[in-house]
C-alpha cells in the first residue's frame, strides 16, 4: 500500500479504493519495479491503457450532452483541449497526485515526478483503477469535480470558438446581423485594453474586455450565448 | 423512420432501439439533410463522435481482460487493428447497415454507399445510438457478437504477434529455450507450403503451416499459447 495515498483519496474525493493492488499499480513507474525484483510488483501502463479510453469517453459524453449544438468538429477540438498531457498533468498535479508516484532512483534523480508525460500517465492509470475497482460513475463524480467546472472557469476558452456558437444559435430561426463594436481602447501599449460589445440586430447582448480585440470580442460572444439562452 | 432497419436491428441482434429519432440521425448523412431543408433532419456527425469512443473504450476493456499478460503498447497495436476504418467497415457491411444509410442523390451517384469512410462513420453513429438509448451494456452484446469473435478466427493475427508473446509467456517463471524448426516444404513455387514446429526446452507444443515460414511460425506459437494456458 502506498502511504498517504488511501487517505488524501478519502479526504478530498470521498473515494475509497478497494482493491488496493490496483491503486498500487496505478501509481508505480517500472522503473520502480525494476529496482525491486521481488517484490512481484506491476507497473501502471496497462491500467494507464484502460484509464485513457474511460476519459475519452466520459469527456465525450459530458461535452456531446452539454453543448447539444456544437458540431462534431468542434466537439473533437474541444475534447483535444481538454483531453491532453499538459491538462491532465495539471490536474495530476492539483490532485496532489504527485507525491504518491513510486519511481526508481534514477528517474527520481531525473525528476520524472515533475514530468507532465508522467504525470498525466498517472492521471489516467488512477481513472483505470477507480473504474476497474467502482465501474464508471464514479468516474463522472471525479470529473465534475476536477475537470468539468473548467468549462465554467473558461479553461478551455482559447479552444472554444464562442463568436462561432454565436453565429449557430443566433441563426437558427432564420438569419440575423452579428456586429462586434469597438468601445473603448486605453492602457500603455505594452498592456493594451479593448472593450467590445456585441451587437444582434442592433441589440446589445454582451461586452467584452481584453488584451486584443479578438480575446474581447470572444468574450462579449459568450456573454452573449449566455443571454441567448436564458430566454429560450 | 428508415424503413427495415427496425426490422433488420431486431431479427438479427434482437436489438430494439426506443428513440427512433436518433436512429434515424445515426443514419443520415448531411447531404441527405441539405436535400430536405424543411423536414429539420439532423446527421449523424454528432453521434459518430461519441460512438467512437464508447467502441474505443469497448474494445480497450475487453482486450484488457482477455489478454491480462500483454503490455501496453500491444493492446495499443491491437485495438489499432480492431478499431479503425477497414475493419469498421467491414463490419457495418457485415451487418446489412449500408442499404439504410439516407443520402443526398449526388453523394449517392458517388457511390458513397460502398465508402470505406462512411460506412465506418455510421458503424460508429449507429453505437452511438445504441449507447444514447441503452447505455453501455447492448453495445458490449454487440459487440460480442460481431467483433471480439473475430479475434478467435485470427481476423486480427497480422498485428498480434504470437512469437512476442509465447516469449513472454514461457518465459514468466525463468528462462527456457524456444526454437522453431522447419518440418516440410513442398508445392509449386508459386504456392509454397510451410509446416514449422515450435518447441520449448525440447518438448513440441505447437505445429503451423502457411504460406511462408513466418506465417507457420506464428500460427505454430498460437497452439503452443493455447497449452501453455490450458496447463495453469
């Protein structure tokens, strides 16, 4: 058993691992095998395997269901974004997954554990073990705690084309104008602000703030998406 | 309604699917869709994304538990042989999907109908459906039924490789020897057979025949991993 390990799950997630040979698994590096022969210990990159198909799935279904609008290309590009070494590293690394890594001395010493390859690795090998030992609710429960509400901070937002949604939802009953105004422009050139408003049929339903006209007018157009659907 | 394919899901896999709206959508194509602007049609687009990768996680675990010895980066190359266009596509054949596929009529002068591309995209949209409706477990069934049998009929040797795995295998409890010896060789040149015995510290476990020696090899190591498992 790894130490700690059972009780920082328990303590932030409420999830309780009972088969605790596979959560050993998830967390240990061959590397770490290697270095103890015979202990008959197994490494993490099968359960790593399982655990990257379970996430595709499960962020699949959650961005096929909450954005019932959103084309496939779209939903594949955001799936990308959210589906990637660096994001799970973070999320690894928010988990405080790190700590709990069984390494041998020499990748210790070549700090694998900051290593995002890795740690996403364990990101996915800890969702294969938690879906071999609980099946895949809890598996849901875990995203919503830890990847979903990302949506909801803009997380992806860079990968999220919203004057694009904009232009669909806007334009299902037919077709409208879409105007981008610019407001205001202050700020040193170094730190420049725009604000945009964005304009449907001459009604104003969102404005935006940022360092380049492009990141406020996708701001204005999520506010606007916002509004479009509080009145549907 | 398509018409049959109620009929054709029901006769041949018992598979009944309530909302009939998204089989529909499993089997429309956007140009089916262009063609009848007024019947608010949807295509099938969306629901391939997610049938994608509810097959990608059906195939993962299932290979995962069936072969519990085989490392990562073999399952990787398997599911790659189990999941991907060809076989897809052969499969939807396989199962009578492409006579209900709805089409615009230039796609259809195309023949986009007999498409490897498309015909692997609404194998995948009609898992999709399938999953919307009935959740996972219908899909593993099917799944039972007109992929993982293929796996028995050596649909997917080619990528699998016995020889690695015999090594693996025989191998577990310390070092043996495994040789492969040539039995015969006859035919015309231009149909050559191959019989190859393999043999492990001296005891024959296993015998194949091909059409190259690399082939009698293979199916030779296939034999002796079926006694080697019968044996524990």
């Amino acid at each position: 058993m790894i130490k700690g390990l059972p009780e920082l799950l328990k303590k932030r997630f409420n999830i309780v691992i009972k088969n605790q040979d596979l959560l050993d698994e998830a967390f240990t590096q061959a590397s770490y095998v290697n270095e103890h022969p015979n202990q008959n210990l197994k490494f993490y990159e099968r359960i790593e395997f399982l655990g990257d198909a379970v996430m595709q799935l499960v962020v699949s279904e959650y961005i096929y269901r909450r954005y019932p609008r959103l084309p496939q290309g779209r939903l594949t590009r955001l799936r990308a974004a959210m589906v990637n070494e660096e994001s799970f590293a973070s999320f690894a690394r928010e988990c405080g997954f790190d700590r709990y890594i069984r390494l041998g001395r020499g990748e210790e010493k070549a700090h694998a554990r900051e290593r995002d390859s890795l740690l996403c690795d364990i990101f996915e090998s800890f969702i294969g073990a938690l879906y071999l030992d609980q099946g895949v609710e809890p598996v849901v429960a875990f995203a919503n705690q830890i990847i979903f509400p990302k949506l909801d901070e803009g997380r992806f937002d860079e990968f999220f084309d919203h004057k694009t949604e904009l232009q669909e939802v806007a334009q299902q009953n037919g077709p409208v104008t879409i105007e981008y105004k610019l407001v205001s422009e202050d700020g040193p050139d170094n730190d420049r602000a725009f604000k945009v408003a964005v304009l449907i049929d001459g009604t104003r339903l969102g404005v935006g703030e940022g360092h380049s006209k492009k990141h406020a007018e996708q701001v204005a157009a999520k506010m606007a998406l916002t509004a479009l659907k509080a009145q549907k």
